[in-house]
C-alpha cells in the first residue's frame, strides 16, 4: 500500500480555507507571460475549474500582449507605446478587439470548458459591461485608449449566479459605440469592487512586489492599503508593477477583502495562495 500523508495533510489544511470563500466571488487577472505556455495553460486554467467545483466563484479578466504582439507583426503594423501604453489607431483597435475578444478569449473558454468548467466569453461591450471615454494621460492623443468610466456588472452577476466562470476581454464600449482598449489590470480591480468580491488575484510574471527589484530577498508578502498607495505615488514600485498595484487599491479601497499579486508562471499558484497556510507573492488588505 503506497499512502502519502503529505496528500491528506495538503486536503486538511485547505479545508477551513475552502469553508472561508465557499460560495465567494474571486477576480482573477490572467494575462502576461502566464498565457504563452500552453501546459502552463492548461494548468492555471484547471486551478480555476478547481475553485469553481469547490463553491467558489471565479471571474476571468484577460489582456493579451503577447497575442495581439504577434497579430499586428503578421499584419506589418509596428507597435508603439508611451508610457507602457499601446498607441491604438484605429486599424490597430480593430486588431486589438479581433484578437483579444476573438482569439485570446475563446481559448481560454475552450480550455476551461474541456478542464469541466462551464466557461461564457465575454467583451466589455457585451450589455454595457465596461463604458469608457477616450483616455489622454498627460494630454498625449494615445487614439482608442480609453479609462472605465462605467461598470454594469448585471451580465456577469447572472452567469454567476447560473455557475457560469465569466471570461471578459478587456474591451470597453464608447457612448458611440465605438471600441476602446483598456487596462486589463485597471478593470480587474474596479470590477472586483463593483461585483463585491472577496478576492483580486492579480497573476503576473515575478512573486509579488520587492523593495528592490535587483534583491531578490526584498519581497513584499504584506502591504497595507495606505503603503500601497504610497509605493505608486512615490515611484518606488517599478513601471510594470504600478498598474497591478493601482487595481489592488481600487479593489480593495471598494471593498474587496484582500488582492494579491502572485506568479502565474508557478504551477498551483492560485491553490497555493488561496487554499494553503503559507500562500505566496504580496497581499494587499
């Protein structure tokens, strides 16, 4: 007989954890690195089934860098970005919405769907989800980049509700009907507040947030709210990370329990964070 207590011990310990968030509503911010290997994939994907089965209830927010990076060089359109904003004309946003609410979403669905999920995709312009007007951060003309001015969060509170995994594409719909590119961080966080989540899980491609980037040693596992906001204002948090932390205040200055900030290049990060003792990269509460 071949038994592993280490097994039995990992069931126990996330029970009192799956007790905690049963029937809790759990953003989760995919995108990144974390999308383009297709075993690692497969795996985040499966953790989402898992929480799913266990009672609680995660909604899928993606960007899709990489994929849209790949789209407009097949199409010979250069990318160009300030401020680690993309440039979006309007030949590259018809682009951007083909690929992310076309493409990037439906694979995610598909393989939410054959893990045993019941996956819906969404864009943010199905039924008005996401409303935007034009953004123009310190007056540069970035063309379709537009901040959420707007959440109905109604369409995704019922396939909830019908024990559908909502996936929403970062897409927002002007008051014209036209199509605007957003941060897909941005939104994770302010639609974790409006569907008064318990948990944004922001996944990313480093463990969490560090005092210094180059020291490996520095990281954050906690910051509070006011330490949060005090790393973006004072620049101390890195380019890449400032928007990540910018949704983690949002979510949680609206009501959301805890964000988190975790690798999701690490196999079982999210069961990791959310159904173990020790949990991993830097929690925002």
């Amino acid at each position: 007989m071949n038994d592993n207590p280490e097994q039995a011990k990992i069931l126990v310990q996330a029970l009192p954890y799956i007790r905690q968030y049963y029937g809790t509503t759990v953003v989760i911010k995919y995108g990144g690195n974390a999308m383009t290997d297709d075993s690692l994939k497969e795996s985040v994907m499966n953790d989402i089934v898992l929480l799913h089965y266990v009672g609680m209830k995660p909604v899928v927010v993606h960007g899709g860098g990489p994929d849209i990076n790949r789209m407009l060089e097949r199409c010979g359109i250069k990318s160009t970005f300030v401020d680690g904003l993309r440039v979006t004309d309007a030949e590259t946003m018809e682009i951007v919405e083909m690929v992310l609410a076309g493409k990037t979403n439906k694979d995610i669905v598909a393989i939410l769907n054959k893990q045993g999920g019941k996956a819906v995709g969404l864009s943010g312009k199905d039924a008005n989800l996401f409303v935007a007007k034009k953004a123009s951060p310190n007056g540069v003309d970035l063309g379709f980049v537009g901040e959420i001015v707007e959440i109905n969060p109604e369409i995704v509170d019922i396939l909830v509700q019908d024990g559908y995994i909502p996936v929403i594409s970062s897409i927002a719909v002007g008051k014209n009907g036209e199509s605007y590119n957003i941060n897909a961080d941005h939104v994770a966080g302010a639609l974790a507040a409006k569907l008064g989540a318990t948990k944004l899980m922001m996944l990313t491609d480093v463990q969490g947030v560090y005092r210094d980037f180059s020291d490996k040693s520095s990281l954050i596992s906690a910051l509070t709210l006011a330490e949060a906001s005090e790393m973006i204002k004072s620049g101390e948090a890195g380019t890449g990370m400032i928007p990540k932390l910018e949704a983690c205040v949002t979510a949680v200055s609206g009501g959301v329990e805890e964000a988190h900030i975790i690798d999701g290049t690490l196999p079982n990060s999210l069961l990791m964070e959310i159904l173990t003792d020790q949990g991993i990269g830097t929690m925002i509460a």
